[in-house]
C-alpha cells in the first residue's frame, strides 16, 4: 500500500504540473476508482486505484529512468546561473518528472548520461564501492603505450599527488594522436584528464560509451535522449561492457 497525494501521482506521471493537476481535478476531468476526484490533497494508492486523467488511465510507475546523449556545451546540473544545462534539453512530459543527472559529465565531455528520479539509484551507479565502471571512449595527443595501461592497472598517481582506484586503458590506435578506451569506477573531478594528463598525454576529446554493462544508444544523436527499458535499468549492474 503506497498513499500519495493525487496532485504528486499526476505530476510524477509527468502529465501535469502539482498545480495544474490541483486544476484538473477541480474541473473534474480526473477519476479515481471511478468516481469523480475532489482535491489534489486527497491520498490514493496508484498501485491499487485506478486514475484517470482526461480520459485516459494513469500508468503509475514509481521512478523514471532516462539515457541521454549529451552534447558538449552542457552542464550535467538541473539548474545554473551562468551556462546552459542538460535539464534545459528535456521537454514535454519528461521535463516534468523531477530528474536530475546520476553523475556528473564535464561541460565539454559528450556521451551517456543517465537521468532519474530515483536517488538510490544515482547513488549506486556513483558510489565508487559499488564497483560500476564507466567506460570512456578518448582521443590524446602524443601516442600511448603499454606502459601507460600498466600504470592504469596499478593505479595512476595525478599530478597533485592523489592516487586513483586500478582502471583500465585499452588502446585502440596510437601515435602524434592516439585513440583508446579508459574504464574507471571513480569519478574524481576530471578525472579522465588528469589521469592522462598525468602520463603526459593530454585528452582532446572525450564520450562516456557505457556505465556498467549499459551501452549508450548509438542512434541517439548528442542532445537526444529516451526512456530505458526495465531490462537496462538492471543492465548498469550487471557486470562490465564488452568494449
Ligand atoms: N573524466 C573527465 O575528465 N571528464 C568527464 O567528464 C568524465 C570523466
């Protein structure tokens, strides 16, 4: 049994603002359990009642989940007085829903970011315990080498002396410009570019590919995003991708 208010169910379903629900249901094109509703105040349980909002039955599910591709120029925040965020991207219904991004990507870093309601949810894919890698496809100058990927494995010092967890570096090309993929399960402020900066190979372009076992979607153009399917809500724990 869940009771939630009737104006909170509308708007979590992203069919209404909290106050514009209040407004349906006052000019009485919403019904609970088959009777006419009488205030956003009143408590219902959407696993057991049936809502109907202007016709239609309310598909109650209790947090969202989304991929996005983000787009370099974005910050992955809700909000910012200065520069334009991932939040703005959204629209319609889906910028109803409450989501916020698990995990942060920087301003000029592109790829697969996850948005939810769900903060246990963010909080496990971030939590570096958690063991979920995230993997980063990245262009350098200057050519890596196997060197460079044992320092991964061992954990790579930066240069102000802090010591990152083990991760991997799995090149795929290198020379005067090389291109490989990182995978790590922290996520450190820069920490991409200052782990390869700190091998003397400066990134110049960065996309997160995968988080866990969750691939970004390769027909979502950078700015677009869409729903996950329950099976890859799981996906981001189980296990690792095969990049
Ligand atoms: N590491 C970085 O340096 N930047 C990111 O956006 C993500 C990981």
């Amino acid at each position: 049994m869940e009771w939630i208010r009737l104006d909170k169910i509308i708007a979590d379903a992203g069919l209404a603002s909290r106050s514009e629900a209040s407004r349906l249901i006052k000019n009485g094109f919403v019904t609970v359990g088959g009777r006419p509703a009488t205030s956003g105040a009143e408590k219902v349980d959407p696993t057991e009642t049936e809502i109907i909002v202007r016709g239609k039955t309310l598909v109650y599910q209790r947090h969202h989940y989304f991929m996005m591709n983000k787009p370099s120029g974005y910050v992955s925040a809700t909000e910012d007085r200065n520069e334009k965020t991932v939040s703005e991207l959204l629209d319609g219904a889906s910028s109803r829903l409450g989501l916020f991004p698990a995990g942060r990507l920087d301003k000029d870093t592109e790829g697969l970011l996850l948005l939810t309601d769900d903060g246990d949810y963010a909080h496990r894919i971030i939590t570096p315990a958690k063991k979920i890698y995230k993997t980063y496809y990245v262009e350098t100058d200057g050519a890596l080498t196997d060197g460079d990927s044992a320092a991964f494995l061992s954990g790579i010092v930066l240069r102000d002396g802090l010591r990152c967890l083990p991760g991997r570096l799995d090149i795929i090309a290198s020379g005067i410009k090389s291109t490989a993929y990182v995978k790590i399960r922290e996520g450190k402020y820069h920490q991409v570019k200052r782990m390869l900066a700190a091998l003397g190979k400066p990134v110049t372009y960065l996309r997160r590919v995968a988080i866990g076992g969750l691939k970004l979607d390769g027909q979502l153009k950078a700015g677009q995003y869409r729903e996950l399917t329950a099976e890859e809500v799981g996906a981001v724990f189980s296990g690792d991708c095969d990049y």
